[in-house]
C-alpha cells in the first residue's frame, strides 16, 4: 500500500506492507515507511518481526 500525506505542517509519502494472520484473522504489517519530504526531508521506519 502506497498513499501521499498532507497536513498543515508539511507533506510525505507512505509506504507499507501488510498480511492478514490466519490465526486471529487480523492485518499486520511487516513495514511501514513514512517518508516526509516537507518541510525537511525525514525517514520512518517501522519493521515487524514475521516468525517463520
């Protein structure tokens, strides 16, 4: 899943990568990156440990 953000304070871009456990039917990410490109260019990152 890719999707721009924009607020008040600045603008970015999101980047995630999701599955849905088969256990308890919920989505879980295996990461999230949130790229902010205004006002000053910034990274996030977010890793999920996926056992095998």
């Amino acid at each position: 899943v890719n999707f721009y953000i924009r607020g008040p304070h600045g603008a970015g871009k999101v980047f995630a990568e999701m599955f849905k456990d088969k256990t308890d039917k919920s989505w879980k990410f295996t990461y999230l990156i949130v790229e902010i490109t205004s006002p000053t260019r910034t990274q996030l990152m977010l890793e999920s440990y996926v056992p095998a």
